[in-house]
C-alpha cells in the first residue's frame, strides 16, 4: 500500500501559527477610545489601530499589554480588563488579539514610535483602519446601539 501522505512544509506550518498579541482598547471617561496609526517602516504603515503588540515568551496578557502600552505610549495602565479574541489572517502573518478594555493608566502619552493618536467615536474619523479593528468597531457599534458605519 503506498504512503499517500502530503509532505508538510515546516516553514508554511510555522508562519501559519497565530501570533499572540495584546491589544489596548483604552477608553476615557466620555466613553471615547484611542487609536493610534502604525509607525512608517511597519507592515500597514499609517493604518489606525488599537495599540498593543506581540507577547514575549512567558508574558501574560496583561503583562504583555502593559509592557507594550509603555513601550509605544509612555504611560502606565491599571487593569486590563480582557473582553474579546480575534484571530486575523493577514497576507504576513496569522495573528490572535487579546482585546483588553483600560479605563485607568498614568504618566502624559508620548508617542514613541513616531506614530499619531486619535480619541474617537462612532464612526471614527481616522483612515484608513487596520482590518484588525475593525471586529473593535462592530463589537463597540452592538454594545452602544450605534446603527450605521463605524468607519
């Protein structure tokens, strides 16, 4: 009987692997949220998303959030309060975002990755938006009972 198996390339399996990213959906006391345009130089360079980025080994959802929002912002969050998961398959890479809401944070935002922010609400005004905020958008559009484009 011959082997009729399907060799697996290793490399197409490991990009394929979903990525773990910690996302920020800060949000301040009139309920409106931050985006923040991707840096020039990074894949989707000057589309607006919700800041965060990749774990490191061992980080949990939290840690890695509150690392990232250091790194790319200068502030300190209280609690991340998780809400939502999403895997997104971008042409370059497979990603899964752990969405955390933050109502509390310290210091002044400093945008340390050349990068702009932008409080907004629905729709928002910014373009174009990466295709990973988008599901943020729908899920903020259902629980306000914002009807009509979010963006």
């Amino acid at each position: 009987m011959a082997d009729e198996r399907v060799p697996v390339d290793v490399a197409d399996q490991e990009a394929r692997r979903p990525v773990d990213v910690a996302v920020g959906v800060l949000l301040d006391a009139q309920g409106r949220f931050l985006l923040t345009s991707r840096p020039a130089g990074k894949v989707y360079a000057g589309y607006w998303e919700f800041p965060g980025g990749k774990f490191e080994p061992g980080e949990t959802v939290a840690q890695a959030l509150r690392r990232e929002l250091h790194e790319e912002l200068g502030i300190t969050i209280a609690a991340a309060h998780p809400w939502q998961q999403e895997i997104v398959d971008y042409p370059h890479a497979l990603v899964r975002l752990h969405f955390c809401k933050v109502y509390d944070w310290q210091g002044r935002f400093e945008m340390r990755e050349g990068q702009q922010m932008s409080w907004q609400t629905l729709p928002v005004q910014v373009a174009p938006v990466l295709p990973g905020t988008i599901p943020v958008l729908n899920w903020f559009a259902a629980e306000r009972g914002h009807v009509g484009a979010t963006h």
